[in-house]
C-alpha cells in the first residue's frame, strides 16, 4: 500500500477548520496543529470579554469536531519553523520537538494585533484576538471596578472607571456596545457607595472620520447615531498615540484619564508568514496565486488573513467568510492535484456585512446592497450568530444566557478567575504572617458609613 | 449619630456568606473581604476539573449577592495580619495595603489541603480546593492526553493516562466517578488512533482500609461496590508516601506510574489561624467557645473549618453545613451582644451526608439514620444540589449541561485554557523564526496511517 498524501494544516480558525473539513474522510492523511485544543468562534469573543458567555461556550475542542473523522488528527503546539525544502513542520507539543513532515501545507495561522509601531500602545493595550485575552480584559475591567470601589484618590478612580475602546470596525463598536451595558447596567450599581458614587465612562476613538469604513455613508451614520444613543462617548479623527498608567494621549494632544485601552484598530497577518522566507505584502500577509499556492513553494498554500490575494477591487479583506471560503478552495485545490486535475481560482462569494452595536441596536449591508439598521439588524445578527455557532449544546447555553441578559441586564460571569501555572499544582496560600506595625505604616483607615 | 458597630468577615464562603447574610439590613456595616470576587460554589468543583461544568456556573459574584443590601460591602483583597489589639484587619486590595478596624471579626477563610508533611506530594500533587486549582487539573489532564496521543515512548503514554486519586472521602470519590466517566466515555475515544489505542486508568488510592470514614459500614461497602464497577480501580490500606515526576510510591512499596496526582486526602485550617496568635487546635483549627468566640480575643469570632469546637462526639466536621449554621450564629451572637443579650451556644443540626460516585451511583446517610444508594441516592443528589446553587441561571445553565452530559456522555467544557498575566496584555505572540537546521535536531519523524 503506497502511504497516502498527508497533509498538515497550520491553524484550526476558520480557515484551516474548513480545509480540514473539507479533507474529511477523503483519501489522506490530515494533521491539524493549533495552539489551543479548540477552535475559537471569534465574533463573540467580546461577550466573553464583557462578561456574558463564558469561554467554553465559545470554544470547541478540536478533537470533538473530528471525532468521527480518523483522517483528521489533532495536534495542539506551536510551529516553531517550517522547512519547506524538507517539507516538514517543526512543532513544539507537550515540551518536546517534533518535525511533521508533509506533502502538502495549508498555512492559516490568522492575524494578531498590529499596533502600528506604537510602542507604548503595544505595551499597555488589551488586546481581543483569542480566549486568553478576552477572559485577562475581563478580569482586568473587574479589577478596576474594585479598585474604584475602595479608592480614596478621585483621579484614580476616574482613570479606574474609564474604558477606552480604539478602533471602528465592527470589533471597537460591538466591544464598546457590549461594554457601555455591562457598566451602566451592572457595574455602576454595583460598585457604588452612598459617599463614593462610580461613574464609567465607555469612549470609542477612531483614527478616521467615520465608523465602519466599508460601510456605504449612511450606515456609518446611523452606527454613529445608535452608539451615541446608548451613551457610548465617540471621538472621531483623533489617533491614540500615546499610553501610560494611568492615561492616554491622542494626536490632537487631548489626553484620556483611563487604564484600561482596548485595541481592536489593526491587525496583521501572523509573524507565522516569515518563516516561509518569501517577500511579503502589506500586512505582513502571504502574497498568493489565485489558487492560494505560494509561488515558488510547490504545495504550499496559504489562506485567510495571513494570505494576499487581490480581485479587480483589492486585496481580499482579513474577514471570516474569506478565510472560510479560501479554507474550502485550499483543500478542494489540493484534491485537484492528487488527482492530476486543473486548481481553481478564488472567487469569493461576498454576503456582505453586519455589526451590532449593543441591546436592539445594529447595522448590516447584505449582500452590500440591503441596508438594515437598528432593531431588524439586530434580529438579523443574533439569529445568523447563533445559526454559526458550533454544537449543540454551545447554542443552548448561549441561548439561554442571551435570553437571560435580555430580560434582566444581568452578566453572569463577572468571576475574577485567575489560573494557576499549568500542569502544576497551586503553590499553598503563603502564611500570611507580617507584623502588624510593619504593615500599617502608611495605610488609610476605613470605615463605611 | 454615633457611627454604628462595623463588622468584618473574613471569607465569601459558606460560613462567612451566611453570616453576611444575615447582618444584611441589621443596624451595622458589614465589610466581607475575599481573595476572590465570587463565592464558589465547592461541592461542584470536581465537575469544573473534569470538564463538565464551566467554572461561572458554580461561582458567583459577591457583589452581585449584596447588591440590595447597602448596609454590606464586598472588598476582594488577602489579609496580612489581624491587629487584635487595635481591632484593625489589615488587607493587600488593588497594590495597597489598607488597614480595616472592627468592632467585630468574623474569621471564615475555610481550608486549605494537608499533605501530613509528604514533601514530594505537596509539590506535585494537584488539589481541587478553588476554582483556579480546578480548572489547572482541567487542563493538566487535557494535557496528558494530548502528550500521550502523540507520544511514541509507552512508558510515558501509561504515565499520563493513569490519573490517580487519593482520598476515600466524599471529593475523592465524586472525583473518581467523574474522572472515569470523562475518560472512558470521551477521552478514550477522541486521542486513540488505530496504531495508538490509549487506555485510561483512574486508581483511588485511600490509607484505610475502607471508604468514607464516617458512614456505617454497609453504605462503606455499597460505595466501594459502585465504584469499582464503574471502572475505578480502588486502593485500600496503602497510603501514598512519595510523588515523583512520572510516578507514586505507596507505603507497601507499590509503584504507580502517573503524571496526575489529585489530593483530596485532608485538609487543615487556612493558615490565616496563626495570625491571631493563640494555641491552635489539631489541624490547625482556632479554638472557639461554644458561642464561638475566641477565649481571650473579646469581639473575635471564628467559624466553619477553621474553627475547633466539641460536642460530646468531638470536634465538628469540616463540612459546609457546620460553617452554615456557624456563620448564622455568629452573626447572631454578634447581634446579640450589641442589644446587651446573652449569646447563644452552637448545636450542629446534623441532615446527613451524601456522596455520588458518578453516572446513577450515590450513597446517603439521611439524618444519619435512612441509608440510601444507587439511583435512589443519586436523584436525591442532583435534586438537592441543583435547588441549593444559588441564582437562577446558574441553576439553568447547569440543568442543561448536567441534562445533556447525561444523555450523550459529553464533556463540553473540554477546553484547556491558560490565562494570561492578569490586568496587562499578553504579550505579542513571539515571532516563531528558529533556524531550521537547529530546531530539527533530536526530532522523530511522524507520519500517521
């Protein structure tokens, strides 16, 4: 028996979850390799950061979705380097190295924060790429809250209380939605005394003149509309540049009392693209034929965010239906091959777009020719989200927290959960053992009431 | 106005909630101070280890619990020292050190694990004693199997798929259950490959000779039957004496190999006792009066685990009905002295004690007079759990998962999630450039089917 083509796919987002899919029970052999054990329904990691899912509803092990497909097998570590004359990936799993070698590569390692050289940004923000850094946000946001609660200084508490969320696209305007009600719904409440009243601030600040740049004009207008109804403060035109401890500065030289800077502004392809030592094209992204192969790489293809591909209209943007659409293409392209038949160019098929922007409140340009706003977007958003999700059981609970939040404004996974190294037990809580006078100098004395 | 009595309660647990609880619109201010900003619901924590249950399902904020009662104030933050000659908590919250006077204390910081001084076990077992030890031992036994699934060495695959437990009490064997379901029914399936079967193991290992000290011996016998027919192997008689990387030794000599070590064996009092500077009682329990008061320390009161007091059977279990029914009466008490009333003396009104052993498996000692077992015990289980979680959607949330894990035997919360750093962004992923040449050294070479 002559070994069967084996493939190994790079990613399990959307675009490499959908290669695989597509690579199912057909005549080869497919590894998966992923940092996580699951694969990420990212258009909702914002909830997860605002506290209204919780990780797992979002997540799906990797291993249950190709449960029933032994051509598929898992394998979560980090590709440290690919050697593309050897034609092996170097991964490194469970603290050792291994080399996967290959015979046909699908790359879709996806994007990360791009921060456009600013390095205090880099440093400082928050970023919402993946589960690790929606739940940390969400811990962070929780601990400013605290922080705010017992605070006597009144600078530090308006720094504690003010959110600032950079970026336009969808992303900035679903978290500052989501943000805006977890804070004047829940937290404001909570984290209130009769003699220290917590007022938050949500503010969303956009480099550009306008909200949702591929959105006809209109739309950005009534995205602006809904957000500023809700209460969300808008500075339109006026690039962060700038960020400390406790404050940021924009260009215009206004500075934001805050310390906590969501990024959601750019990205860029995966620092994944540079190993496979070709030039790159803007973004950092892989340029590729139309049939995704990378020139010069036999068997090398590349898809979703981390890929460059132009149609009549530019390169395609870095959004789920591409990634998915090139995940399929990819590994319907690769099958062409084995069989000896002619790859297929990409073509995408463009449904258009939607964000919400909070409770009953949205936009959508369907198809990019049916605009819809408000209450029907919203409707439109939440059926189609739930639709996508993987799993049954994930819709259910996502369901019935939705149903939930609805109707009581309620967030119920407000938990500070911080974890312990893995693999490791916790180390025992120190004995808290300090003597008294040494560890009441220079303290306040509280009293409430 | 004269200010009015402040009380401080150490500990968001069962003791120090219920004694919240009932101060809650009494003529005081009540400050309770956690680590954590959520109480955790510990019965169901082995169902976060073993990835049936998310961790927000059996935690719930503090904040949220008193967030109609202004007159009690949630601080989450770890107390240093107890200034009981200036009546003055002194608390790390938010990087400052505070110092919170009293008229009353409440002390209520529960346990923590006692490894009888086996140094190996303290640094390598994993306990199961918060919601952070819980979803590390997820994700560390997520991590075993994904390390034997592609491990080529047989020694080290039997390593991480044999999970050993060690404690025959109530945890232990919950633990066991739900282990042994976890791995036969999903992890089995999902990491073998044809050439790579993975079989699992799970060993309960207990120093007596029988399981579940206090029940009379045929509900001892009735739960060591059940279990071992669910698959759990049962070691009786054979303590543990040493953890090493790969492997435990037991006191007959018995080697077993295993990367998972899970102790719920014994527990001690937190080691905030120490910090009052009187005699400790055996496990490191504050000897209290029967109003539970401590001797010498006018206005300071310890309750649930961390309190030492007698009836004439002896000392009071740690179990969270004693805390319960301890937090009351010393928020009772306390009331009382303010009035210029008599204090009351502590009796433990005993229901029982039940513990489920996995899939339609329980024993119960109702009012330690109605054995039950089986079916019967385990309906009685779930019925009693899912009405004493508090809030509604919790209880929603984890009716569906436990409804849907019951009829498909699955695991949905099969994440391994590692947090970042709390409160600063994760740092960029590293750009992965190794030099092929070095990163390929001492590799294998893997290809499947």
């Amino acid at each position: 028996m002559t070994p069967r083509p084996q493939i190994v796919i790079v990613g399990a987002g959307f675009g490499g979850l959908f290669a695989a899919r597509t690579l199912a029970n057909q005549a080869v052999d497919v590894i998966i390799i992923d940092r996580h054990n699951y694969h990420t329904f990212t258009p909702l990691l914002y909830q997860v950061a605002t506290a209204g899912l919780d990780p797992s509803e979002i997540a799906y092990p990797v291993r249950a979705i190709f449960r029933h497909t032994p051509n598929v097998q898992p394998l979560m570590g980090e590709v440290e380097a690919i050697d593309t004359i050897g034609r092996r990936v170097i991964v490194q799993a469970s603290g050792e190295t291994r080399a996967i070698p290959y015979d046909y590569l699908i790359l879709a390692a996806g994007s990360v924060s791009h921060h456009f050289g600013l390095a205090t940004v880099a440093e400082r923000s928050l970023g919402l790429k993946d589960l690790p850094e929606a739940v940390a946000l969400r811990n962070h946001i929780l601990r400013q809250f605290e922080r705010a609660a017992w605070s006597d200084d009144p600078a530090s508490r308006t720094a504690a209380t003010t959110l600032v969320v950079v970026g336009g696209g969808p992303t900035g305007l679903e978290t500052a939605g989501a943000l805006h009600e977890l804070v004047s719904r829940i937290l404001e409440q909570e984290y209130s005394r009769l003699e220290r009243p917590i007022t938050a601030r949500v503010i969303l600040v956009e480099a550009a003149d306008h909200l949702l740049a591929p959105y006809p004009a209109p739309l950005q207008q009534a995205a602006l509309d809904q957000l500023r109804s809700l209460g969300v403060e808008v500075v339109l035109g006026d690039p962060v540049v700038e960020a400390g401890a406790d404050a940021i500065r924009l260009k215009s030289g206004r500075v934001i009392p805050t310390r906590t800077l969501i990024w959601s502004a750019g990205v860029k392809a995966s620092p994944l693209a540079v190993v496979l030592g070709v030039p790159l094209a803007p973004g950092g992204r892989v340029p590729v034929r139309p049939t995704l192969e990378v020139p010069g790489l036999p068997g090398v293809y590349v898809v979703g965010d981390m890929a460059y591909v132009e149609d009549e209209r530019g390169p395609y943007p870095m959004v789920i239906p591409v990634a998915k659409q090139q995940g399929i293409l990819a590994a319907r392209n690769i099958l062409r091959r084995i069989r000896g038949e002619q790859p297929q160019p990409f073509r995408y098929r463009d449904r258009g777009m939607m964000a919400t922007l909070g409770r009953s409140r949205a936009v959508a340009w369907l198809y990019n020719r049916i605009p819809l706003r408000g209450y029907v977007a919203w409707v439109a958003w939440l059926v189609l989200h739930l639709l996508w999700l993987m799993g049954f059981r994930n819709r259910l609970n996502v369901l019935v927290n939705w149903v939930w939040n609805y109707f009581t404004y309620d967030r119920a996974v407000r938990i500070i959960l911080e974890h312990n190294r893995a693999g490791r037990a916790s180390p025992s809580r120190r004995t808290p053992i300090v003597p008294v006078e040494q560890a009441v100098e220079e303290t306040e004395i509280q009293r409430i009431a």
